[in-house]
C-alpha cells in the first residue's frame, strides 16, 4: 500500500509543479469565465414555463460542464498516452497504479473548465432561479395568493408577474440566488480544500527532495520541448528528401537550406524504437540510477548495447 501510494504522488508532482500547465490552466479558466459571462448577457433565455424551466437552467448548467471536460479529455496529451499504454502492454501487463494515476491526471486537468463554469453559474444565480422558481413552496411565503400555483412562479423569473406578486417575485428571486451563491461558494470551497489536501499528501509521500523533484520536472518539460523541435527539423527534412526525389530538386527557403546544409538529407536517421519510448512516464530508479521518463530509460537500455542510436536503421 505505501508503495502504491509513493507512486500515485511520483505521478502527481510531475504535473502539479508544471509551470506551463499552470498557466494553461488559468488560461483556460478565465476564458471559460468570459465564455459564460458573454453566454448569460447574449444566449441565456429562461422560457418562464413550468414544463421547460428546470429543463432549460439544469441544461445550461451541467450540458456545457460535461462538454467542457469532454473537450478537456481530448485535447489531454495525457489521454492518448493512456491509449498507447494499452495498446502496447495490454490491460493485463498494465498497472493499477499507473491506470489510477494517469486517469487522476487526465480528470483533474480536464475538471478546470468545467468547475469553473459551474462555479460561476451558480454564483450568477440566473440558471438557478430559472430551474427552481416554480418548485418554490407557496406556504413558505407570506400572503401569497391560493388562486396562484405554479405556471405564475414559473414566470418569476422574467417579471411576468401580475401586480400584486411583484414583492414576492422579488423575495422569490432573491431566496433563490442566495441559495445558488451559496452552492457555489460551498462548491467551490470543496474544490479547493481537496486540491490543498493534494497538495499536503504529495509533499508528505513523495520520496523526493524538493530540488530533485524540480530538477525531475523541469528535465521532463526540456526533453518535451527538444524532441518536438527536434522532431520538427527532421520531418522537414525527410520531407524534402522525398520531394527532392519525386521531382528531382525541391525548392527550399535560406533557412530550410541552412537545416539542410547542417543537416544532410542523407545522413539522417530514417527508423526509430517508437514502441520503446511510448507510455506513461512514472518516475522510477534502476540499481539507484534515477529515470526520468521513457525516453530515458530507453537511452539507459541502449547503452554497452552492440548499435548505438545513430546506427539504427
């Protein structure tokens, strides 16, 4: 058990103490907030109907969350390592751990948008008041009217209201947004206490010292960065090379015939170990060797072997 959770909180730090996912996530937290606000000023519409309203405020609060944190899920580069990490080892070779903490990964940051949306629309009050206006108990009012049920406290929330309800339209709508900023802040509260309790845990667990935690993420972000402008540079130029061989030239701009010229078409390597460096990167120690991702243990692997990288072909 301590060992699985040593490794749940190897897992976490990588990406809590990421920089640029921290300011991705705040990115898209604030634009989730101008989405919602310009969706309450221009779209949001409540029908006033007690067949439609709970209908319609229910809809605008959670259809948009779940899209959201569907959306959230696809663009996770993390989700499609979880796929190649099926695909290569098969359910049965693959780890519970490693299962539990990838999807606790992908979740938490595919949860930001729609938190955030559910926050604000509950603090809003609008949605809110739409959905439960006509669930509003008569008897909890004073001097409200018998002769009026609940087709009139559906239409509280647009003011269509005759005269003599106008104060308990009122009263209705303020209890009501008073009970959704309520939700919101106690929502919102939770969120924040279980991400601080995170937090505490990891720091606790985590076998690491600070500075080789750092050093473990900051290593993780540079290798993700070089092997995406290296990979960028040798596409271009194998590109060109089969250009070049269909057409018999191909036509390069001063910089693509910089790369060429430090780069020769020919002296490329043209096969690589895809296979070999895929999946989830979990930090792990071999004989006290510290590995820090796939790649690293794959270049490990490689070393005292007979080829060496460049010679793979």
């Amino acid at each position: 058990m301590a060992t699985f959770i040593t490794e749940i909180f190897n897992f976490l730090s990588l990406f809590s103490m990421n920089k640029d996912s921290l300011l991705f996530n705040g990115l898209v937290a604030l634009g989730t907030l101008g989405t919602e606000e310009l969706f309450s000023f221009i779209v949001f519409n409540c029908p006033c109907s007690p067949s439609l309203n709970y209908k319609y405020g229910m809809t605008v609060i959670i259809v948009p969350a779940l899209a959201l944190f569907f959306m959230g899920v696809i663009w996770n580069n993390h989700t499609w390592k979880l796929v190649d990490e099926y695909h290569m080892r098969g359910i049965k070779n693959f780890s519970a751990a490693a299962t539990f903490l990838l999807f606790g990964s992908i979740v938490g940051w595919a949860s930001v948008a729609p938190i955030t949306w559910s926050v604000i629309s509950l603090l809003h009050g609008e949605a809110y008041i739409c959905a439960l206006s006509e669930f509003v108990k008569p008897s909890s009012m004073d001097n409200f009217p018998t002769k009026y049920g609940a087709e009139v406290l559906a239409k509280f929330p647009c003011k269509d209201v005759p005269a003599n309800l106008t104060k308990l339209s009122d009263e209705v709508t303020r209890r009501l947004r008073y009970e959704s900023q309520l939700f919101g802040w106690v929502f919102l509260s939770i969120v924040v206490i279980l991400v601080l309790v995170t937090k505490c845990l990891k720091h606790c667990c985590l076998p690491l010292s600070c500075r080789q935690e750092a050093y473990w993420v900051q290593y993780c972000s540079n290798e993700d960065k070089l092997f995406r402008r290296t990979a960028e540079v040798h596409s271009k130029i194998q590109a060109a090379k089969n250009v070049k061989k269909f057409f018999g030239f191909v036509a390069l701009d001063k910089e693509e015939k910089e790369l060429v010229q430090e780069f020769p078409m020919d002296s490329i390597q043209l096969s690589f170990p895809w296979n070999d460096i895929k999946g989830v990167d979990i930090y792990q120690e071999n004989k006290s060797f510290p590995l820090y991702s796939c790649l690293h243990k794959w270049a490990k692997e490689m070393e005292g072997k007979g080829p060496t990288p460049e010679a793979i072909v």
